[in-house]
C-alpha cells in the first residue's frame, strides 16, 4: 500500500487549462510547492526526490481517452497530461469518495446492513437482493472490488441517510482542496457526478492511504456470505490485475474502474515498480471498455519507461 500521502491534491492547481491542453507533455516540477513523502521499497526508507526524465524525446504515447492525468506518487510530479483540466462524468470512480465518507462515519466493519427496496431503486436485477444482510465490511468489497451499487446505496443509507451522505461526498472534496468534483449520488450513475483527471488521481492516492480501501482495491475477487448463508461471488471489474503490470517487476496497488453509456469508460490506478516508486494514471471518457485498458497500460509502462528514481 501507499506508505504516505502527497501533494497530488495541490499539484494541478498550479497548471493553467492551455498548458493542460498540449496532449504529450513533461510536466513542470512542483516539488517546490508540495510536501514530500516517504515511501519503503524493500527495507530501506528514503525521501522522495521527483524522477528524471531519461527520454527526453519520448513525449508520451497515443491515446484513446479524453482526458488522462500522470503523476508521480511520491512527489506530485505531473509526467503527463491531455486535457486533465477537462471537468467529465466519472461513473464509478465516485465510489472512491463513497468510501471514503463511509470510513468518515462510524464504519464498523462487522456491523451488519441489510439491504431494502430502496437501495435497488433504478437497478436491475444484480448479485444482491432486498433482505439479504451482510457485514459493513463486505459491502465495502462489493463497492471496491465489484463497484456493486447496492453496495453503495445501503452504506450511504446506513452511515447517514442519502440526502445527507451526498453532502458530505461534496463536503469531503471541498476539505480536500479538489476544486472540480461534483457529486449527485453515491454510485456514480448520474453523469451529473463530475470531476477532472487530476482530481480522480488525487481522490484515488488518498483513498489508498486508507488501510481498508487499499486492502480492497486491488483484490482480483471476493465471496461474500450472507447471513442467510448464500454464498455471493464478486469479480474485479479491473481486468488489468491478470495483465504485465501486475507481474514483477510491478504490481498494482489500487485501482477502480467506471462506465456509463452517456460518458464513456473511465479508470484510475496505482502502480508500483520493484524499488517501490509508483504512479497514478487516471484516464477519463475512453470510448469503450477495452480501450480504457489499453490507455492505461501504455500510459503506465511509457511512464515507468521515460524516467528514472534515484
């Protein structure tokens, strides 16, 4: 996991919208402005020093999304950025935040919830039905893992009624220093949940810094059992976690996944190499689901192939 939280939060708001609008570029160092971290690769700890670019000609690769946003964890350094600036639908990636403001509240991983017909309302028929109760804890794997939306409409209910949940999601940003997320409802169904790139890169490495988010986040599947003792199997919805980047020498930390008919296929992951470096890379409004994939595995390995970490 993420053995320290920086400055990915300020990092873009020193960026101006023209120069976020070049499609291949080095980003300016912000380390000057942002808090340095620690991270522990293998044994050892060391402090974080920005990475050098060892292919200066190399401006990136092409890409399907919209909008895709780079960063070096440890240090906020931007290592690429199209149209980051660009405020889209974010589907699914607003249940980062969903779960972040449930672990705000009084989250009880071995809390029961049990679902009721509000919770289906606009679903279809899904892996959950109403009356079926499981722990808090689970429904926060459903959430992350499978991105189950019954999931995030009965944590939402439970920690603090919807209305007031949603507040709170915005609330959160607005503590965060996030100026562009908006946030209608938990699941991330409405294309009025909006956001920039580099906001999503932000909400994702601080969602990571939270154990239960991070151990979540990059489970490959889940069995969840009810108390009626149905066995419930949860797949990732993040086909990356079969691919390279999840075989030495790198390894995914976290990552969440979104869809919607309306904005296109989204995604956000961390990925670390082996001395322990890592980078986020959030894409935004890829035109299908397979794409979405491709855009980050070539984001990632350009990234962890342009530069060095000393």
């Amino acid at each position: 996991m993420l053995d320290a939280l920086i400055g990915l939060l300020a990092a873009y708001s020193l960026i101006s919208p023209a120069y976020a609008s070049m499609p291949f570029v080095n980003g300016p160092s912000v380390v000057a402005t942002l808090p340095t971290a620690s991270l522990s690769p293998a044994s050892s700890r060391f402090v974080a020093r920005p990475p050098i670019k060892t292919r200066p000609e190399s401006l990136g690769v092409e890409t399907s999304a919209r909008a895709v946003f780079v960063a070096d964890v440890a240090t906020g350094d931007i290592l690429y950025v199209k149209r980051a600036h660009d405020v889209l639908p974010i589907a699914s990636l607003t249940k980062l935040m969903t779960a972040m403001v449930v672990l705000s509240g009084d989250f009880d991983p071995s809390k029961t919830v049990t679902f009721t017909e509000d919770d289906f309302r606009g679903e279809g028929k899904g892996v959950f039905a109403p009356g079926d109760t499981i722990t808090e804890g689970e429904a926060m794997r459903a959430l992350l893992v499978g991105s189950v939306n019954v999931a995030a409409n009965a944590l939402a209910r439970t920690t603090m009624g919807r209305e007031a949940f949603v507040e709170a999601m915005n609330a959160k940003a607005r503590d965060l220093h996030l100026v562009s997320p908006v946030f209608v409802d938990p699941t991330g169904v409405d294309t009025l949940n909006r956001a920039n790139a580099a906001d999503v890169a932000a909400m994702l490495t601080i969602a990571l810094s939270q154990q239960v988010i991070a151990d979540a986040a990059a489970l490959p599947s889940v069995t969840i059992t009810t108390a009626a003792c149905k066995k419930v199997p949860i797949v990732s919805t993040n086909l990356l976690l079969t691919s390279f980047l999840n075989k030495d020498p790198y390894h995914i930390l976290g990552a969440k996944t979104g869809s919607l008919p309306q904005a296109g296929f989204d995604m956000a992951q961390v990925t670390q190499n082996a001395e322990g470096h890592a980078v986020v890379a959030v894409i935004l409004a890829s035109p299908n689901h397979f794409s979405r994939y491709q855009d980050i595995k070539a984001i990632t390995a350009w990234a962890f192939g342009a530069y060095r970490w000393e």
